[in-house]
C-alpha cells in the first residue's frame, strides 16, 4: 500500500488506491520528452515519484519534501534510483518549497496533494516560476475550494457539542483551499506567462473510514484533542456520516508556462 505525507507529516498507508490513480491522472497531463529536469514538489513516500522516473530516461528528477520521515521514505524507496549506473539521474531532497533555490533551471515542476497545506501561494508561485526555466511548465494539483466541506460541516457539528467547543476555541485550520480563477491571477502574478486552473469534484470511498479520517482528512482536529477524546471524537463523527462513508474531495488542477 502506498504511504503519503499526512498534514503534519507523519506516514500514512493511503489504503485506497484511486488517489494513487489521482496523481497519475496529474502526471499524465505533462508533456514530457524524456531528457528534462524535473521537480517533484512534495514527493512524499516517492510512489509516484517512480513513475515520474520512468518518464525521463536521460533527465534529473529531483524529489523534494519538508518532512525528514517522508524524505527518508522516498530515498528507501527510490534507493535502486539512486543507486543505478544508468536512466535518470535522481536526487531526493528535504527542504521548504517557499525557500526553494536550485543551481539550475528546471524544465517542469510537478505536484499532487501538496499545496494546499502551503499558507502563502503568492510566494509559493513566485519561488517555482524562479526556478522554472523560460516556457518551462507547471502541472499540480492539489485541495481546491469545496474540498471536503460536508465532511468537515459535520466534523464541525461535533465540535460544537460541549465536549469539544473549548479544546477547539484556538484552532487554526492549517490548509488553504484555493478557487480556480484566485488562483490564476497568483500565478500570472507570480510572472508565469499562461496559466489554466479548474476545479473538479473528486469523491472517494475509503476502504477503512476510521483511518483514513482519524490520521488524514481529519488528522488536524483529532491532534489537536487530548488522547482521551480523540476517540469518542471519530465515533460521534462517523455516527453522524453513516455508511458509506464519502470523502467529497474538490481537486484544484494547475497546468501553467514560466
């Protein structure tokens, strides 16, 4: 099963495997002819980032991720990448998106479910479209406006109920859901020449709802309750989504030229 980056990048085993298709579908979108310099923005375990590979025989994939676990995950993972005499020259890196600086300019930056846990997209577009070469592109996709809001709505019902309403008086959501055309306008002034951006409705089922709630889409909330709560927590919830349970992802897609 494939591992991803949760919110506050611990590991996960993401066990429903259309997201994996999800992150294809994204890939598949970049044009591609097999000798460029790619960045995986946010390259999590590195599963897709093995497909990435595959695309760029005489390239450089370089696979970037803030977290250490998730670096340390892809490097495991990829390490017959790293290892090998021949193919795409491959290096896997743990750094901070916002202050991305690399020697040479890129031909493509990819990116599936990253940047909506970025606060500051302005600056997150200003820093790829700097290391992007000129009429180098941009194909992301990440949590879009919409994105899990019934979900949330009846998260947000349990946090209104007397066991929770103060534990949650100081928390701050830490994603950022972005509308398509907002969006637009950040990247074209962020210098990018071309930039088309939609949202898509994107509902998944999970084979195990508790995990899959408790650890990602819900993961801020449950951390931020003491241990004790944290499971009559996810029982109020499921109760009130009943089966099945439906996570009503809005994907916001990217596909923009530096």
């Amino acid at each position: 099963m494939p591992t991803v980056r949760t919110w506050d990048g611990r590991e996960y085993d993401r066990v429903s495997g259309p997201m994996e298709s999800l992150a294809l579908e994204v890939l598949a979108r970049l044009p591609l002819q097999g000798d460029e310099t790619v960045l995986d923005a946010g390259c999590g375990s590195g599963r897709v980032t093995e497909a990435l590979i595959e695309r760029v025989p005489r390239g450089r994939v370089i696979a970037l991720d803030e977290s250490a676990s998730m670096v340390a995950a892809a490097s495991e993972r990829l390490a017959r990448f790293l290892d090998a005499g021949d193919g795409a020259s491959l290096e896997v890196v743990q750094g901070d998106l916002l202050e991305l600086e690399l020697e040479e300019p890129l031909d493509a930056v990819f990116s599936t479910a990253t940047f909506h846990w970025v606060k500051h997209h302005e600056l997150l577009f200003s820093r790829l479209h700097a290391a992007l070469r000129p009429g180098g592109r941009l194909v992301a996709q990440c949590g879009g406006e919409g994105n899990i809001t019934k979900l949330r709505g009846r998260a947000a019902e349990v946090i209104a109920r007397d066991a929770y309403r103060e534990r949650f008086a100081d928390f701050e959501p830490p994603w950022n859901y972005a509308g398509a055309e907002q969006t637009r306008e950040r990247l074209l002034g962020a210098g990018f020449r071309a930039a088309e951006c939609w949202l898509a409705p994107a509902p998944k089922q999970p084979e195990h709802p508790r995990e899959f709630l408790s650890e990602i889409v819900l993961g801020p909330h449950v951390q931020h309750l003491p241990q004790e709560l944290r499971e009559p927590f996810m029982d109020e919830v499921l109760e009130l989504l009943g089966e099945p349970v439906v996570v009503d992802y809005v994907r916001l897609n990217i596909d923009a030229i530096a």
